[in-house]
C-alpha cells in the first residue's frame, strides 16, 4: 500500500531531509511550509518535480482541513534559541498553537474513508534540560531551560493528552543538534562559516565550553523512516548518534576545514559572549531506537569538510 503523509515544515532544514527520502519511496507527500526566512524556497522546485508532490503554503496554526492520509510528520516550527530569547510569541503560535491545530484537525478527521493519520512530532533533546553526565532517557522529566524549549515540551505534553483523551496515535521524536548541508546560517556550523567568509569573529558562547551532540540531518531522517516502518504506536523516541563535543572544538573544526590545518583558531573567534538560560550539555540515550535496527551512518570528522565547503560557496542570505 502505497503511504500518504503530510510534512509541514517541508522546506526546513531536517524536514527537506525526510521529504526527499519520502519521495524517492514513491509515497504520497502533502508538503506544507509557511516560508519563513530559514525555509530553503529553492528546494521546492526540485521536489514538485516529481509527480507524488503537492504543496500548500500555509502556517500550520491556520490550517483548516485535512486530506486523507496515514501520517503527519511535524517538522514545523521556530526553532533557534537566541529568537525565543528575544521574543517568544512566535514560538508559542507555531510551536504550540500550530500543534494544537494540527492535533484538533486529527480529532476532527471523519474516518468514514479511512482512518485517523498518526502524528508523528519532531521534537528536540532542549525538552529535557541540561545533564552534566550521563544520557536522558525517554522517561525522564522535562525541564526545559529557554522559551524555546518550554513550547516545544509544552508541545509533547499537549499530544500527551490528546492520546489520553481523544485516543489520537503518535509517536514522539526527539533528536539532538543536527548538522549538514542545507541548515540556515543562525546554526553554529554555518554561521560560524558565514562569518569567516565576512572576516568576522565567531562568538563563541561561555567560552565555547557547552558540550553539544552531534547528529547528521540524514540520519535523522532515516530514524524517523524506521519509525514509522517499525509500526509503533504511543512512543517516544531519542535520537543521537553517541558522538558529542564542546562547542569550541566544533569551532576549531569548521576553522580548520576552512583556512587548513594549523591556523591558529583562537585568532578567529570571541569567547566573551554569555547566553542567558545557557545548557551546560545535552545527552541523549538512543538504545530503544537502536533496538529497531537503526544506528548513525555520518561520521562527523568526515563530514565536516564538505559541509564547511558548500558554505564557504553558497552564501546565504
């Protein structure tokens, strides 16, 4: 049987990654992408080239019908911690409301064709709060540390209670710092390559000292394939890789990927900015998705390169 699914947020970063692979499954893909300043608009011609594409753009907080379909997969949302920082609303009505709808919409859905999609909501390792050692598991208490983090786990306790009362199906994922290609420049990796090409230093954060885990965009889409193929219901799930390092020696590598080696780093970077709300480090326990067969293909020291490349290239506005 051939699958519908839905993937709001089909132009961002991660979200680009699951539709292209979707796709190329020959499934059914009803993108939607309100085309915020971080949607990639140039990938929409590359997927509307192929003929199991349709696409609406709409903010998902006003969407007001749903076809039919098997699964929703909600990429959609603000995401960079400094915004929320700076001002929440618009992470409260994409990230909340815009959840709150989409829940609604499965609620509301007549199943007299076919049955209820599965929503599948993409969430963030930020849920849980910081860990100084040690990995969070699926089970452990939410604490988010910014207004980012808070609308995204007010988000998963809102589809908590759906299920519990409504019945809806879900799945909830939760995957740490992404990389690749394709990521807007207000990410570590590519701002800190934009920056370079501006002859600008690189603000490291506390003094670059927050550990942060590291996965490829990739991979995380093939997490969430095995997800859905794996036929689970009502679960949550990390995704991580293993692989982490402080945010300073990420800095040094995209350096190093950008100049060669043996430049000295330090002359490209400004370690006195101090983010408020600042995670010390994020862990994830991935062993119940890697109980499904999946594990992390990327390899971050080998990536880098490549990556550092395209936006060194590619400026972005």
């Amino acid at each position: 049987m051939t699958k519908i699914v839905y993937i709001t947020g089909c132009l961002g970063f991660i979200g680009s990654y699951f539709t292209k692979k979707c796709l190329k499954l020959g499934w059914m893909v009803f993108g939607v992408d309100k085309m915020t300043y971080a949607a990639n608009g140039g990938l929409l011609k590359q997927f509307q080239k192929y003929d199991n594409f349709k696409f609406l753009k709409e903010d998902i907080k006003n969407l007001d019908y749903l076809y039919d379909c098997d699964y929703i997969v909600n990429f959609a949302a603000e995401s960079h911690v400094e915004n929320s920082i700076r001002g929440s609303d618009h992470f409260i009505s994409s990230n909340v409301l815009g959840v709150q709808n989409l829940l609604e919409l499965i609620r509301t859905k007549h199943i007299n064709c076919s049955n209820q999609p599965m929503f599948i909501q993409i969430s963030t390792d930020e849920v849980y709060g910081d860990i100084k050692s040690g990995a969070h598991i699926e089970s452990d208490r939410l604490m988010p540390s910014n207004p980012y983090s808070a609308s995204k786990a007010s988000a998963d306790m809102l589809i908590f209670a759906w299920a519990r009362t409504y019945s809806i199906k879900y799945n909830v994922v939760r995957p740490t710092n992404n990389y690749g290609i394709f990521q807007y420049p207000e990410k570590l990796i590519p701002l800190s390559v934009k920056n370079l090409n501006r002859n600008l230093n690189i603000k490291l954060h506390d003094e670059g000292e927050p550990i942060r885990n590291w996965l490829h965009a990739d991979d995380t889409a093939n997490a969430i394939l095995n997800i859905i193929e794996s036929n689970c219901v009502n679960e949550i799930f990390n995704v991580a890789g293993g692989f982490e390092q402080k945010n300073k020696d990420t800095v040094q590598k995209v350096i190093e990927s950008y100049f060669g080696q043996g430049v000295d780093w330090m002359d490209y970077v400004d370690p006195g900015y101090t983010r408020a709300g600042q995670d010390v480090r994020y862990a994830l326990d991935d062993s119940k998705l890697r109980s499904l067969g999946w594990e992390p293909k990327r390899i971050f020291d080998k990536e880098i390169y490549d990556i550092v490349d395209y936006y060194k290239n590619n400026f972005i506005w």
